[in-house]
C-alpha cells in the first residue's frame, strides 16, 4: 500500500511540475492551478503533498523515506507503530491497529481542516496483510464515521498466488471486502 502511494506521489508530483523536493519547476498555468487538490503550498514555491502515511511496522516507512521522493512528505504525517499486524487481519483491526488509529486520524483531521473545499478521501493498500488489510479498514469505517458526506475511493492490492505464498491472505482480503462494501464510494 505505501509503496503503490509513494509511485502515486512520484508521478502526481512530475505531472504537476514538481521535482523531489516539492520545488515547482512546471511551465504550465494549469498545473498552478490544480496545485491544491492534492498538495498543500509551504514556503519558498514549495508544495507538501496532502498524504498521511501508515504502518504497523516502521520497516515500509524507512524505505519510502529513502526512496527518491521521500523528502517530499511532511514528517509529522508519517504515523507507524513497531509490533507489525504479523499478516493477521484481526490484529490489524482489532488490537495493533486500534491502538493507532487515534494517532493516525488525529492527522487526518489537521489536513482535512487544512482544505478549502475537502472532496474525499484515496486510500491505497494491500487487502493481503494484516496492516492495509485489518487496519486499512478499520480507518476507512473510522474516516467515513467522521465525514460521512466525503467521498470514499480506495485503490485495494487483491492478493495473489503468484506473487506471495502466505496462506492467510485470501482470508484477509474476504474480511476486508466486506468492509469495503460497507465504507467505501470506489474501489479499484
């Protein structure tokens, strides 16, 4: 999930003219324009993408931060706990990932109120593991509790047997289906 969002960013910030500092070196008045649907403008021409980034583990986090554009994030909006959800759907929902979700929509609150005009929400993870699975759904269902008049899009990794053998992940997607079902608008 945070490696599909981090591309995301990557090409996002390149179609807005944006190098990986958040400089703006575009050319085009339509790209100012569009500037604040997805980044927010901090000082000296720079733009911070609008993005909170979560994990159990730190692992994902470290390497995002190290990748290309790992300087672009804001780094209070960078939310991770230590223990990981170890693939288990219910450790994602239910214990490790409860334990987070305050923390991490605590941070989603400061940027919705930092918009003009909130639209919705995109949401990329994995529904494999217990992380993007377990709790990526649980902060879907908490999002949507909060602004239940925004729009909902999550762009959800369905597992495969031919990229991962872990034997649980049909199980985690089926239980975050469900909840998909329920909280979100789109799902691609």
């Amino acid at each position: 999930g945070n490696q599909i969002g981090a591309a995301f960013w990557q090409t996002i910030s390149g179609e807005h003219g944006l190098d990986s500092n958040g400089v703006y070196n575009g050319t085009s008045e339509l790209q100012l324009e569009r500037m604040s649907v997805y980044f927010n403008e901090a000082s000296g021409n720079k733009y911070v993408p609008r993005a909170v980034l979560v994990d159990l583990e730190p692992g994902t986090m470290d390497a995002v931060r190290a990748g290309p554009f790992g300087q672009l994030f804001r780094p209070d909006n960078f939310v991770f706990g230590q223990s990981g959800a170890g693939n288990n759907w219910a450790k994602g929902h239910y214990t490790e990932g409860a334990e987070l979700v305050d923390q991490v929509l605590d941070v989603v609150r400061r940027e919705a109120e930092g918009c003009d005009c909130l639209q919705g929400f995109q949401i990329t993870h994995s529904l494999g593991g217990g992380t993007g699975a377990g709790m990526g759904t649980l902060l879907i269902s908490k999002i949507r509790e909060e602004f239940p008049d925004r729009m909902m899009a999550t762009f959800s990794v369905v597992p495969s047997p031919k990229v991962s053998d872990t034997v649980v992940e049909p199980y985690n997607a089926t239980l975050s289906v469900h909840q998909l079902v329920e909280n979100s608008d789109e799902t691609f």
